[in-house]
C-alpha cells in the first residue's frame, strides 16, 4: 500500500497487487488512527465475496468469484463500535461482458491496482441496531 496525506483530513491511498481491500484499509486507519470517514475508489480485482443483506431475517448471503473484475465503483464508510474500527462498503465489479456484480463488499483481492480517496471525519460511533441487526450510526440529534 502506498498513500499520500492531502491535507488533515483527506488522503489518497493506493493498493498493490495481491492487497486486500478491507483488510488494508482497516490496517491503515490504524496506523494513521483515523476512526471515522467515508471513501470511495476504483481498480481491479481477481477475488471477491460480496453479499446481500436481508432484513427481515438480519442475515447476509454472500457469493464469491474468482475471475478478472473491474471494480467500477467502491463506496464506503468508517466507523467505530465498541473499541473497533468497522469498515463498511459497497462495491460494484463488471466482467469482461460488461455484466454488473454488485453488493456489500466482504472482501476482494486487487489484481492490478485499487485507487481510493479517503476523507476523515470526526468521530463517528455506531450501535447495534436491534430492529434491523445492523450497525448503525449513532447521532444525538434527529428530525
């Protein structure tokens, strides 16, 4: 991984080949004790395990493919849930077809290079949300 600091709060990181998304980007806030941001990018990938979150039964169903991926799009968010950073993103990948995989990203191995922009924010806490079994982020105000 290498990566550049714009300025306090906005970086550019880029990922090498064999590198995995989530787990650099986990390994990076922490090196850089950033705990909360949003990101997004876009690269190749040879690997990757998206899925789908069902609601009503709070449980993801996953898929993984191994073949050769654009990934067209990569959004996320950083957040912190109980002494832990979680990375959540979303990502969508399109084969040599052109045909769109796209989902909750678990994982992907990058097989050329991945490019993200990642901005930091204030901290940003989540809770466990027992209505939908996820996550969420916890603000003091509402509407």
């Amino acid at each position: 991984m290498h990566y550049q600091k714009i300025n306090w709060q906005n970086y550019i990181i880029r990922l090498a080949r064999g590198e995995r998304i989530i787990e650099s980007l986990k390994k990076f806030c922490q090196k850089e004790k950033i705990i909360s941001g949003f990101f997004y990018g876009l690269g190749a990938v040879d690997k990757v395990e998206i899925a789908h979150y069902d609601v009503s039964a709070k449980k993801y169903s996953s898929k993984k493919f191994n073949l050769a991926l654009e990934m067209v799009n990569l959004t996320g968010n950083i957040g912190f849930f109980k002494k832990e950073i979680i990375i959540h993103a979303h990502a969508s990948f399109a084969d040599k077809n052109m045909q769109v995989l796209a989902g909750h990203l678990v994982e992907a191995k990058i097989s050329g290079t991945a490019e993200i922009f990642l901005i930091k924010t204030k901290k940003l806490e989540k809770f466990f949300d027992q209505d939908t079994g996820l996550k969420l982020f916890s603000f003091k105000k509402s509407l």
